[in-house]
C-alpha cells in the first residue's frame, strides 16, 4: 500500500473542510474523510498481513523515500512494521469516533474540524516516519492544534490548561530535538532511523542522548514527574480534544520513548532502565490514589490515565520482550479504552451539564445507553478479563516478572496492586452515576445517545472487545518488531 | 567596462529607481496614489532580474566582488523592500513625502549591497554608514510625532558610537596586519594581542547594528518611536544585511581567528537570546514587544553562525529569507491596525478573530513562523539554525537554544491567545483591506507555509557557494 494515502486523505478532507460552506457540510466532509481514514488503516492491516504471509520478514514495508533537504541528508522516509500498523488503526478509529462526538459543536465548526483533521494528519504522518527529523516534524505539527482547541473551545481554566500543555510540549521537543540532533551528528549527518539503527553509537554519547529523549517523549506520555500538564490539558478540552490528546498523543509520546529512545540506544536505556522503572512505577501508584480523591469525572479519567500510562513506561523500563509487548497493547488498550471514557463523560456532560460525581445519580434509567458504555469502559479500565485492559497489564505484569532480582519485583508488584485502587474508584464512581435514585429531577427529561454518538461508542467498544476476546492477531503483529528491538537491546 | 554592468547589476538598478524619483520629485509633483503603483512595479521588475545573469566576479582592484550567493542574498533584500512598498500603503499613502522615504529607503538598501559585497575595510565602512544615515533619518519620518524624533536621536546617537568603534577597530586592524583587504588579513593573522583586541572591537561595532546584547538598549526605543515601516526595516532588512557581511567576515577573513569568535558568539548568542526572551515577556507595545522578539531572533542566528562551515552560511541566509516574510507579515498586521485604530497595544487585539479573521490568520501564521512551530517555514529555518550550531557537539549551548524557542513560544502565544480567545467588549472594528496590502499578505502568508515545505530552496542556498 502505498503510505503517502495516509497523509493525503486527512491532507485533502483538512483543505475541503476549510472550502466548504456550512457547517453541515463541514461534518459531513469529516466524517467522510474520517471513514475513508479506517478504510485505509484496514487495508493497510490486511496488505500488511498480506505481504508478512508471503515471507516478506523485512524489518520495514511498503518503505517510500524522497529526497527531501538534501543538503542536510534528510528524506521523507516512510515505512511501516507491526508496531506502526496497530498505531494507525488506533488512530483512525479515534479519529472517526472524535469526530462523531463532536456532532453538536456550534461554535466555529468549520475550524474546529479543521484543527482536528490535522492533529490526525500529524499522528499518522509521525507513525510512518522513518526519518527522525520528519518524526519531529509531524510531532510538533499536532502541538498548536491542541493548544487552540483546548483554548477555544474548552470549558473552565481553558487558557491556562492550554498554555500549560503547549509549554510542557515543547519543553519535550525541545530536549528531543537536541537528543536528535545528536544522533544525527554520532550517524555521520543522517537523521534516517534505519541508517542509525546500524551504526554502534559510542556509550558516553548515548548517556547523555537517551534521557534527553526519553525525557523529551516521556512528557508527552506523562513520564512521572511531567505529568502535570494531562489532567489540566484533559479537563479543559473539548470532548473529541481530549479523546485526541489521551487517545493518541500521549501514544505519540510512548511510541518515541520506545522507537526511538530504548531502539537507538540500548545502552542508554539499560543504564537508566531503574530510573524509568522507579518513576513509572511511582506513576501507578501515584495516579492511581490521585484519582480516588477527584470529584469531577474528566479529572478521574485524566489521572488514571496518568496510572495506566504508566504500564506502557513499565514494559518500556523492563526491557523484557513480554513486557515490551505488553507496553504496546497497553497502548493501543488505552487508547480506545480512554477515548471511550472520555466520549461518554462529553455525552453526560451535554445533557447533565455537570461532571460532578456527586451531583449525579440514577442515570441508567434516563440513558441506559451512556451508562452502558460507561460501565463497560470502567470495566475496561479496572482490568476486567475479556476486555483489552486486561490483556495488556497483564501480559506487562508477566513481561516484569520476568525480572528475578527483587528491585524489579518490588515495582511489579506495586503495579499490579494498584489494579486494586483501580477498581475502587471505578466502581464507585460507575454507582455513583449510574446508579442509585436520580438526585436531580430536571435529569428525568434527559435523551439517550443520538445515532453519532452510539455509532462512535460502537466502533470504539468494537475495538476494545477484538483486542480483548482475541488478543492473537495483536500480538502477532507486535511480536517480529518487539523482537527486533530486543534484539538490539540484547546487542545481537 | 561591461563588468560594471553585469557585475554591479543590483546596485546600478537601484540607483537607477533613486534618480528616477528624484527627476519625478524636482519636476511636477505626482500625487502619491499615482507614484506609489509606479514604485511598487519598478521594485518588483527590481526583484526579478536580481534572480537572473548574476556572475561572480570582483571589480576595482578587488574591493566590490559579488557571487551567486551575494546576488541572492541581496535579492532578499530587495524582496523585503517590496514587500515593504505594498504592506504600509495605507501610511505611505497619507505621507507628504513618500518618494523621499523611498529615495531614503533605497539609499540606505545601495549601501546595504555595497557593504555585502565589500572586498575592504574602508569601503565596508563607507557602505555601512551609507545604510545608516538614511535609516536616521527615516526614523523620524513622523515629523508631528516627538517620539520619532527622540528615537531618530537614540539612533543617530548611537550609531555615530558604534561607527566610531568601527574605525578604531579598523585603524587598530590596519595597524596590526599593515592591510585593509578582506582577502590579505586572514595571512596576516597571528592571533597577538593586538589582532584580538582590533577584532573585538570590529565585532562590537556588528553587534551593535544586529543589536546584540549587551549592545542591544537602542533597539527598542528606536523601534517604538520610528513609523512602523521603518521599524520593519531596521528589523528585517537592516539585520539582515548586516548578518550577510558578519557571517562572511567571521567565515573568511578571520577564519584564523575561529578559536576567538567561536567563544564569544557561543556566549553572546546565550545572552542574546535569553535576555530578548525574558524582556519581550513583559511588552505591552506590540512594536517594544516585537523589537524584543526580534533581539531574541537575532539570538538564534548567531547559534546559526556559530559553525563554521557552509551549512551555516546556508541556514543563516534561509533563516533571514523566512524571517523576511514572518516578521515583515507580523510589522503589516500592526500598521494595519495603528492606522485604522491608533491602537498599538497587545491588549487591543482581543477579540481580534471576531472582526477580522484573515488578520488573524495570518497574525498567527506570522507568530508561529517567528516561534518555530510547524508546518511554517520558520520551524525549518529554527532548526537548521540549530543544526548548524549543533557541529561542534555542545550540548549545553544546543539545550539553551531549544529551551529558548519554549520561552519564546509563550510570549507569541500570547498574541494568539488574546486574537482568538479573550473576549473583548469594543475590538478592533472590521478592516477593509487596501488591494496591495492583500497582497503583500497573501505573498508573506504564502512564503511562511511555502518555503518550509519547498525543500528545495534551502538546497538551492547551499548550492550556490
């Protein structure tokens, strides 16, 4: 398949939206665009499979370059293995559910739709990349669209949040960007991930490169102490913003620390592997009991979203294939899970107008639809087995244990335990809206999900289930890239 | 003879346009709305022919010598004189005496194309002061306003120091090497004391016109008091031209002194860009507040200059020709508001998106190509910058630089934020836009996305040495 359609489709959607009339057309556009989006990210799964079936074990497929600056040996340099495929379905299929959601937006639609085309644009192009250069490029494409979405059209201390975010961001892009240009200098002036890939980078180099750009990835993807910016950054943006943010960008963030990061430099990573071990175990734990003590749901999911974050940073610091494995489902695992989450507290926000825990109450009998959903993403979340939460912590937990000594027991340990507090705040926050007598009488009046809202809450709960019944065909794919990574890290 | 002519081919142009408007001026007068078209065509046909039939070639005894490179970094200058020509129509228009300004404007771009081209010390500061008197008086264009007065004396003022350190550092330079030929002194460079101190102070004397920290306290004064056309000049062009001379003094003349340069405009540039950040924070004048930024600016190109090969040549010439369109697009938007509004302050461009949402885009296309922030051009011509100055692999130096770009991200975002986000009881009223200065915005709007995305520009750049 060819990659560049990847960037083309949302490309063209983001400049029709930008030249249609109304806001009618505008929706219809990107969700047009969106579905055309999945419909690519299939294909691409199924030619993907395709071509692996037919022996094709290169480490990169469907590999595209064009010169590009070529003074500077930098080229556009795509190619896709098991890792970036999984990337992209989760992408289109946040995409699409981002955009279903934010059918009601009334406030200039035409350009909210247009921030969110390219916050996509930006996601599937960082995924593709093979040149870290053209990777950085498309990271910081998606930094303004947040910052404007959240600022615009937010609720609460938008302004702030935004500023927050966009400032924390690029504090991390600033530390990647010098961690690249590193490399790109250690590799004989080539940005190209592959070229570096061969060449045997000196250990004290690497000692400094890795945490610059672990550090610098590890603030998108709430590397404990960085995570400071998601709760704000999630509770004062728009519902598809925040399914945008937790659902990919904080994947962006996690990708990097692994792709680039642990990849690149194996020593680096070795050495600072307690480090990140320590901090991301912190992170669980940490974000976990944050989150009993919040009282707003969007402040729930944007800590626990800190804790199960964490997971991914685990498996990265375990630096075992199992676990490593596990990162990545929990990647893709709570991508979808967090998108959901957030969509249906945007949904009960719309019509409750509150996001209060406590002001709720009884809303499975207004809209048993929504807390449906709710209860099956809180299951989700809580690690229940037969949805994909439980798939990947788990198979992050058994990657840990492998780990004998009793540092790295200690952490998994304490990760495992904080499947507990999960289930305490989720389950009491599931009874405390969802169940229960209605508090609020005005809330008798209240519609259940319209046909976009439940077509999104479908294909999200769609993919949560296929990862989590049959988590084979997942890690088929993520298996011949984890290996290549540990391969490098093994020094093979 | 005919070396003259191809050789010389820009300045003769120029000098061209400077006495056509003075025939124009001394015969009958002609209103401004018929001269000020004229003018715009005669410096666009300027700036196409400065694409073609340029050669490399030296002339008088080698102290004018031009190249390809020169040829296109002198047509970076022009563009921002056209640009220039049609983005203040609206204020050259209501001006009493528009072809003086630009008699004055282009007087001063002469000089800016002989210095880059100067092959000697003498003529160098011959040229430097030709782009600099004019720019004096141009900065107090507004002759009712006592602001402009007082920053066309700060200008003067200080101009007339840094010229005399120049020619301190050129006796001392002469006086030390026994030449003034930029091809004999990097032979005669031996590094002694005296070497140092005559370069130390020609350095000064080029940080003064880049506005360098320490030397940087007239920028803003002078900024804020000149018309807003003349501030864009002294910050794009001026600056610009500046730079071209600097980054081929340091590369060729005193090559040998590298060691030396190297150390000071690491530390010049951490200053530089530190101190423009932390003052362009707390502006409140958009035009104090885009003088701070540009100092900032300037910041950054000197990371750029520090490497020392032609990669740094390259994206300190990119960088400026991005700078060109972001930061003369940024000059526009505030002229378009003082004039229809008077008003100059940040807070003022609250609820800006409301009334005038092209304004604003391109406002933010501008600040965001200023703040390095793709898919503009300027995230390019930043990181370029930053890999040029990556050679020597100081991270530290590098860490600053980047970390520099975050802070001045927050002051730019600033602006955005008040555009598009503040509510605001009495904004801006809507502005119908003069065709020309459409125009101009379209075409700066179009170099920030384009040049970035046009890779083969910057390729383009460096195959010219």
């Amino acid at each position: 398949m060819n990659l560049l359609l990847l960037l083309i489709v949302p490309l063209l959607t983001a400049l029709a939206v930008l030249l249609s009339a109304n806001g009618r057309q505008v929706k219809w556009l990107s969700f047009i665009g969106s579905l055309a989006q999945l419909a690519l990210a299939f294909i691409l799964l199924y030619t993907f499979e395709e071509e692996r079936a037919t022996g094709n074990t290169a480490q990169m497929l469907f590999e595209q370059r064009y010169p590009l600056f070529q003074s500077l040996n930098i080229s556009l340099h795509f190619g896709v293995d098991g890792i970036s495929v999984v990337m992209i379905l989760l992408t289109a299929f946040v995409s699409i559910a981002g955009v279903l959601v934010s059918w009601n937006i009334e406030k200039m639609t035409k350009e909210f739709y247009f921030l969110l085309l390219l916050l996509g644009l930006g996601a599937y192009g960082f995924f593709i990349s093979l040149d870290l250069f053209i990777l950085f490029f498309f990271l910081e494409i998606s930094v303004i669209p947040k910052y404007l979405l959240i600022g615009i059209w937010g609720t609460g201390r938008k302004e702030y949040s935004a500023n927050k975010l966009a400032l924390m961001l690029m504090g991390g892009s600033a530390l990647i960007l010098v961690g690249i240009l590193g490399l790109y200098f250690v590799a004989g002036h080539s940005f190209d991930l592959t070229e570096i890939a061969k060449t045997t980078i000196p250990g004290n180099i690497q000692m400094i490169v890795f945490p610059l750009l672990f550090v610098g990835f590890g603030v998108f993807t709430a590397l404990f102490p960085l995570h400071t910016w998601v709760p704000d950054g999630h509770s004062s943006a728009p519902t598809a913003g925040s399914m945008f943010l937790a659902g990919i960008s904080m994947k962006l963030g996690g990708y990097g620390c692994l792709r680039v990061a642990t990849y690149l430099l194996p020593e680096g990573a070795k050495e600072y592997a307690n480090i990140i071990i320590a901090l991301s175990a912190i992170a669980i734990l940490y974000g976990a009991f944050a989150t009993m003590m919040q009282k707003d749901l969007k402040y729930i999911n944007a800590y626990s979203s800190v804790s199960h974050v964490g997971f991914s940073l685990l498996g990265i610091g375990m630096l075992t294939q199992t676990a490593i494995t596990g990162a990545l489902i929990q990647m893709v695992s709570h991508g979808l899970m967090t998108a959901l989450f957030f969509a249906v507290i945007g949904m009960i926000y719309d019509r409750t107008h509150t996001r209060m825990v406590a002001e709720m109450g009884g809303l499975m009998k207004v809209m048993p639809f929504i807390a449906t959903i709710f209860f099956i993403v809180g299951l989700c979340s809580l690690g229940l087995p037969g949805l994909s939460g439980f798939v990947a912590e788990m198979t992050v937990l058994v990657g840990s244990w492998q780990n004998n000594d009793v540092f790295h027991r200690v952490a998994t340990i304490a990760a495992a335990m904080s499947i507990v507090v999960t289930a305490v705040y989720i389950l009491r926050a599931i009874a405390r809206t969802a169940m229960g007598p209605i508090k609020n009488a005005a809330f008798l009046q209240l519609k259940d999900a319209a046909w976009n809202e439940k077509l999104a809450a479908i294909i999200l709960v769609a993919g949560i289930l296929s990862i989590g019944i049959a988590p084979n065909w997942l890690n088929e794919l993520l298996r011949p890239a984890a290996e290549i990574i540990m391969n490098r890290i093994a020094g093979k | 003879m005919n070396d003259i002519f191809t050789l010389m081919k820009s300045e003769l142009a120029v000098t061209a346009i400077i006495f056509l408007l003075l025939l124009i001026k001394i015969g009958k007068g002609v209103r401004n709305e018929a001269l000020l078209p004229i003018i715009q065509v005669l410096l666009l046909i300027n700036l196409i022919s400065g694409f073609f039939f340029n050669k490399e070639g030296a002339l008088f005894g080698d102290m004018f010598h031009t190249s390809t490179l020169i040829a296109f970094q002198k047509n970076i200058l022009n563009l921002g004189v056209y640009l220039i020509s049609l983005l203040f129509t609206d204020w050259l228009k209501k001006s009493q005496h528009m072809a003086e300004f630009f008699m004055l404007i282009l007087s001063a771009l002469l000089g800016m194309f002989f210095m880059i081209s100067s092959g000697n010390l003498l003529i160098f500061f011959l040229s430097l002061e030709l782009s600099t008197i004019p720019v004096a008086a141009l900065a107090n264009f507004d002759l009712e306003k006592k602001r402009s007065s007082e920053g066309a004396m700060k200008m003067i003022l200080s101009s007339a120091f840094s010229s005399g350190i120049l020619l301190f550092g050129i006796s001392l330079m002469y006086g030390a090497t026994g030449t003034i030929s930029f091809a004999e002194i990097p032979a005669k460079l031996d590094g002694s004391s005296l070497q140092v101190l005559a370069f130390v102070f020609l350095f000064s004397a080029f940080a003064f016109k880049l506005s360098i920290v320490p030397f940087h306290l007239w920028t803003a004064d002078v900024y804020e008091g000149s018309p807003i056309a003349v501030s864009s000049f002294l910050s794009v062009i001026s600056k610009g031209s500046v730079a071209f001379i600097f980054i081929s003094a340091l590369y060729k003349v005193f090559q040998p002194m590298q060691a030396v340069w190297y150390n000071m405009l690491v530390i010049l540039a951490v200053a530089t860009m530190i101190i423009g950040n932390l003052f362009a924070l707390r502006q409140q004048n958009i035009k104090r507040f885009l003088a701070f930024s540009s100092i900032a600016q300037v910041g950054f190109i000197l990371v750029g200059m520090s490497s020392s090969d032609n990669t740094g040549v390259t994206a300190v010439t990119y960088f400026i020709l991005i700078y060109v369109f972001s930061n003369l697009a940024a000059f526009g938007i505030a002229s378009v508001i003082s004039e229809h509004s008077g008003k100059e302050n940040i807070d003022d461009y609250k609820g800006l998106y409301k009334t005038n949402p092209f304004l604003s885009w391109v406002l933010a296309l501008a600040l965001f190509s200023l703040a390095g922030v793709p898919p503009t051009a300027g995230f390019f011509g930043k990181l370029f910058l930053l890999t040029a100055g990556a050679a020597k692999g100081e991270y530290w130096f590098i860490t600053i630089a980047a970390l520099n770009m975050v802070i001045s991200l927050y002051y730019y975002l600033r602006i955005v934020r008040a555009v598009f986000m503040d509510k605001n009881e009495t904004p801006v009223d809507k502005i119908k836009l003069n065709d020309s200065v459409k125009l101009a915005f379209i075409i700066c709007g179009a170099g920030i996305v384009l040049t970035g995305l046009f890779s083969w520009i910057f390729d383009f750049i460096q195959s010219l040495h």
